[in-house]
C-alpha cells in the first residue's frame, strides 16, 4: 500500500479546516461558558458576569488571530442574543478587542504576554461596556460600579483562562493540535 502526501493546496486546506472546526468549537464553548456556565445575573440593565472571556482569552492563545476574533465575536453575539439582546451590537465589536492583545505564536497559552494581556482585555472590555451602557442609558452610568464588573468578570477569566491554559500545557496539547 502506498501513501500519497497532499499537494500543497491540500495541506493549507487541511490546516484552513482545522482552525475552522476548533474556531466554531471555541464560539460555542464560548456562547455557553458566557450564557449559562457560571452566568450571575447583576440586576443592573439586564447585565450579567459570566467567566466566557477565559474561553475568548484561551481562543486567542491557541488560534492565529482572525480565527480568534471570529470566535470571539460569534460566542459573545448568540450569548447576548439569548440572555441579553441589547447588548450584541456592543459585544461584537468588544469581544474581538479583548482577544487583540493575546498571541498564539508561542508553543505555549501561558506566557507572560498572555497573561499580561488579560489586564489589557479587562480594560479593553471595562471601557467598552461603560461606553456601551451610557449609549444605551442615555445617562452616565455608576463607572465604579461599571469597572468593579468588568473587574470580576475580568479576574475570574483571567484565573480560568490561567488554570484551563496550564492544564493544557502540562498536556502538550497545543503542540498535538496545533503543529505545524
């Protein structure tokens, strides 16, 4: 029996398919990590802290980072559109941001960058939602309220993304599923 190689379109395509497949996978660990996993309700404008973004953050350090912001944007979108529709037109544009500063160019999740780059995403995503909640008001919302959220929204991401990226690493597992 022989083997035949894939031509190099084939290969490029394969590895298109790969990233397709984990970038939708991601958008729905996402959606459901943000909707429904560890969802607590605020009670203020219908908001919600939810520990999704550590899947976010995660998508970022594993995937190149169009893939990463398409996951990103798709996860958070159908999470507002089933808990909290008024907030998907702000979410789209946030949650690709808060991926930005992550980097999946290293052989592991856990760098200093990433870690790093979760204080970057919280005031990414702080800013972006206090913004988004005086748009939506039409008054100046409570910032310290605002920010203390995106706080412990932020800080438990970070600490999940932190604990899911070690056990991942321990494992190998980017360098299994991401090798080039």
């Amino acid at each position: 029996m022989t083997t035949r190689t894939l031509p190099r379109t084939g290969e490029k395509r394969g590895v298109q398919l790969k990233y397709l497949t984990i970038t939708g996978l991601m958008a729905a660990m996402i959606t459901l990590m943000t909707a429904y996993i560890c969802h607590i309700p605020t009670g203020i404008n219908g908001g919600y802290i939810h520990f999704g973004d550590s899947i976010i953050y995660l998508a970022a350090a594993l995937l190149p980072t169009p893939y990463a912001l398409a996951a990103a944007a798709i996860g958070g979108g159908l999470a507002d559109l089933m808990t909290a529709p008024m907030w998907a037109p702000a979410t789209l544009i946030i949650k690709p941001l808060i991926a930005l500063p992550f980097t999946s160019k290293s052989a592991k999740i856990i760098t200093p960058r990433n870690v790093t780059a979760s204080v970057i995403a919280y005031l990414i995503s702080g800013t972006g939602y206090f913004l988004a909640e005086y748009l939506l008001s039409g008054a100046m919302p409570a910032l310290i309220a605002s920010l203390t959220g995106s706080l412990i929204q932020s800080g438990g991401s970070t600490a999940f993304f932190v604990i899911f990226g070690l056990a991942l690493d321990r494992a190998h597992a980017k360098s299994r599923f991401f090798h080039q």
